[in-house]
C-alpha cells in the first residue's frame, strides 16, 4: 500500500472505533469518494497577513487543493480541497467567558486537524468549548462534501454532505447529509439527515425534520456511493469555472472594487456583477450576474446568481441565491437553496431570517414579508404560509408551538434576539460597518492577503502526500 493509502486506512479505522457503538462505518465513504490520483492534482496554499497570527505544521498529511490560514496543524489527515479559515480565532489574553466566569486564554488558540478526513469541507469560526478554548481540535473524524465544521470541536464523528455543526461540541456522534445541529453538546447520537435542530439547554429547542421523499431530490448519500441530487448538480456543473480561477490564482476581472470591499482571487465573478462598498467575497465563492449592497457578503462556498442584495445582507456558508432580490439585513443560513426563477422570481423584504438549511425551490411568483422568520421546504404561497412566522407573532410565543414538521419549544423573543445579536457580530467581524477608520473586519484585512503555494509528490510511494512542513513568523531576528 502507498503512504496514502496507509494514512486512508487508518483514518478509517480510528474513526470506525469511536463510532463502534453507533455501529457505523465510514469506510465505503471515505473510500469511494476521491480517486487517489486527484490528492497529487491539486495543489495546496495558505495565506499570510500581518493581522493574524501564522503557524501552520502539516506532518504526514495530504493537503490537496485546500486553503489555510492562521494557526493551523494538520497532522496524520487527509484534506482534499477543504477551507480551514483561522481568521477568528481567540488571541493570548482575551478571555473566554463560561458560566460567568472569565478564563483568560493563555496562548493563541490553534485549529488542529488529526486523523481526519475532510472533503470539501468548510472549518471556520473558534472554539466554543470551555473545557479547550485555546485549541479546535478536529480529532478522528470524517466530513463529506460541503459540510460545515462552524466552532464545534468535533471527535470521534462523522458529518455527511452538506451537514452542518455549529457552535457544538461533538463526541462520537454521526451527523447525516444536510442536518444542521447546534445544540451546545451531541454526545453518542446518530442525528438523521435533514434535520435542522437548535437547542439552548432546556430554555428552547427548535426542531424541523425533512420529508425523506423531498429531501433526497436534492441530496442524498449512502455508503459507497458518491452524493447525488439538485445540490450535487448544481455545483458540479459549475466546477469548470473554479478550475479556471485556481489555475491563474488571480483576482477575477469585471468585479468592481469598492472602498472597503475585498474579492477574493480565489472566487468565481463572472457577468454584470457589481461589489458595493464593504462587501466580502471569499475564496470558492461564486457570483454571476450578482448585485452585492454595501456591506452584504458571500462566503465560502456561496452562490449568488442573477440575484440582487441590498444593504448587509450575510449570505452563510453554503448559501445559493438564484433569481432573486433580498431587501436589507437579510440572514441566509448555511446550506440553504433559495432558486427562483426569470418567471417565479423570490423576493424577500428586509430583516428576514432564513434558517439553515431551508430549501426554497419556486413554482410559481413569491414575496416573503418583511420581518418574517422561514425554515423548511417552500415551493408557493401555500407553503410559505405553513413554514413562516412574523417576528411579531413568534415573539409571542411562550411554551410550545407546532407548524407542520416543526416544533418550537420555549420563549420566541429571546430565540430571535440571539438570531439578530449573531447577525450584527458577523456583520462586524466581516467589516460591513466599516466607516474608512473604525470597525476593520474580514473585508478590509482581506485585501492585504497574500498566497502561498505548496505542492505534494508526484510520484513514488509518497504520491499525493505532502512533506512535512512547520511554518512560523519572521520574529525579525
């Protein structure tokens, strides 16, 4: 066997261990999914800005086609084509606060990746774990393609495609395709796919469940076999472009840059598409015909086609907008599908939250009002109806409301302040309000990025596997 192989193998075996009792095997997953010849194709970069501290340690690992930034080690992993954005992690001396208590942090913290698989998977965010807060620690572990690893210190698990964990700790659990789980703690449970549960100790709970029968028309995955559905599709045809993009590394033409906006070089623009002031386009995000209002974004992973989004609008990691127009402040979660089209085309008024992983695939003409809370599966008016709420009714919500496949349980208004707080944080840290002095954010330290290339064997035993590499910064002596 060849080193990567070996180093396959025994992912698949350590994970296999700590999912014993879940009696799940990622073994048909892991490998059936990227032909061996692929992890020698692609090349790796991680990028270097005097606004964020640098150490990156890969050691027997495979880094193929991935992204890296901040303080990163890779460590007996295989990455293939992933984003670890290091962008927010704790610094030494902050404080992280936990029951009321302050811990001060006495290093940096660092994202560590060891004996895990993770394709085209997202990492972003810090840990949100009091008992590792100066370490996100990614620990025998497999992820499928465009999951979400958001803040959630995840051991001993499995993520399927398009799933998401967020703001979680996760031991020994399996998160399957297109379930989003932020739930403070998943410990030994097997969460089935299309599931969008949030849980606040016993203070509130919301939970929605797919139609199996829907949910796999658009994505679905069983071992051995590759994911399939209008997802898949709908990236997969446009692979071609990013290809393009990551044969240059150069910024993309046509994008107008404004002051105070960054685009990524290694993102799709294509079209008309205009970038107002303060906007944020990062890497593998994909903008035609798009656009983008002052202070909006798209993140990783994010398509924003023939679509226009007014003043900061954030658009999560995942989110693909298509044939529409979003008012002001509008919250698209990770993973959603909104698709109208030139004939149904979607609009939705401003300050709208759309949760994660909310599917809405139009058949005919849809505006949603402004003010509105929408989840679940939408296709007309009609279901528009069953899977929304005004803010003003779910304020005054007190105990526990059911509407079709969703149950919420506890108080509304502090379920959407803690939505509205979180938007306004990530505005901030993306640098929408910056005013040319004050409130820097992703946005503006973006644009003083550089990217640095780094290459695996070609051939031989080590084929595909990348030397082993400690990166630190230049301390001037």
């Amino acid at each position: 066997m060849t080193q990567l192989e070996l180093l396959l193998e025994r992912i698949i075996d350590r994970v296999n261990v700590n999912l014993r009792h879940q009696k799940f095997d990622v073994g048909d997953y892991v490998r059936r999914q990227t032909p061996h010849l692929h992890y020698s194709k692609f090349y790796a970069f991680y990028g270097l800005s005097a606004d964020d501290p640098v150490h990156f340690h890969f050691k027997n690992s495979s880094l193929a086609g991935s992204y890296l930034l901040g303080r990163v080690n890779v460590l007996h992993s295989a990455l293939y084509k992933s984003d670890i954005r290091g962008d927010e992690l704790k610094r030494k001396g902050q404080h992280f606060v936990c029951d009321g208590k302050m811990i001060p942090l006495h290093d940096d913290e660092v994202i560590t990746i060891k004996d895990s698989f993770l394709n085209k998977t997202l990492v972003h965010s810090n840990s949100h774990d009091p008992e590792s807060p100066e370490e996100f620690t990614i620990r025998n572990t497999v992820a499928m393609p465009y999951a979400n690893i958001h803040g959630s210190l995840t051991e001993g698990s499995f993520i399927g495609s398009f799933a998401t964990v967020d703001l979680s700790t996760i031991h020994n659990s399996v998160v399957r395709y297109f379930s989003y789980v932020q739930t403070g703690e998943l410990v030994g449970k097997c969460v089935e796919p299309g599931q969008i549960w949030i849980k606040s100790g016993d203070e509130l709970e919301f939970h929605y469940s797919f139609d199996k029968a829907i949910l796999d028309k658009y994505i679905s995955q069983e071992a051995g076999s590759c994911p399939t559905g209008v997802l898949m599709e709908f990236v997969e045809v446009r692979q071609e472009d990013f290809e393009e993009v990551f044969a240059s590394g150069h910024m993309a033409s046509g994008a107008g840059s404004a002051s105070g906006a960054s685009v990524s070089g290694y993102a799709v623009i294509k079209g008309d598409t205009v970038i107002g002031e303060n906007v944020l386009v990062s890497q593998r995000a994909y903008l035609d015909n798009a656009w983008m209002g002052k202070g909006s974004n798209a993140q990783e992973n994010c398509y924003i086609i023939n679509s226009r989004l007014e003043r900061n609008c954030v658009t999560a990691h995942g989110g693909k907008i298509i044939n529409a127009h979003l008012g002001d402040m509008i919250f698209t979660g990770f993973n959603s599908f909104l698709q109208g089209s030139e004939s149904s085309p979607l609009k939705i008024g401003d300050g709208c939250v759309v949760m994660p992983h909310t599917i809405i695939d139009l058949e005919e003409p849809l505006e949603i009002p402004a003010g509105h809370l929408v989840w679940g599966y939408i296709r007309n008016k009609a279901d528009l109806a069953a899977h929304s709420i005004s803010f003003e009714e779910f304020a005054k919500v007190d105990g526990e409301v059911t509407m079709g496949r969703m149950t919420f349980r506890g108080k509304g208004g502090p379920f959407l302040d803690s939505f509205k707080k979180r938007i306004k944080r990530i505005l901030s840290e993306n640098g929408a309000f910056f005013d040319g002095s004050e409130g820097t954010g992703h946005a503006q330290k973006g644009k003083n990025f550089t990217f640095n290339i780094i290459q695996p064997y070609q051939d031989g035993d080590p084929r595909g596997m990348y030397p082993t590499i400690l990166i630190q910064p230049n301390n001037g002596s």
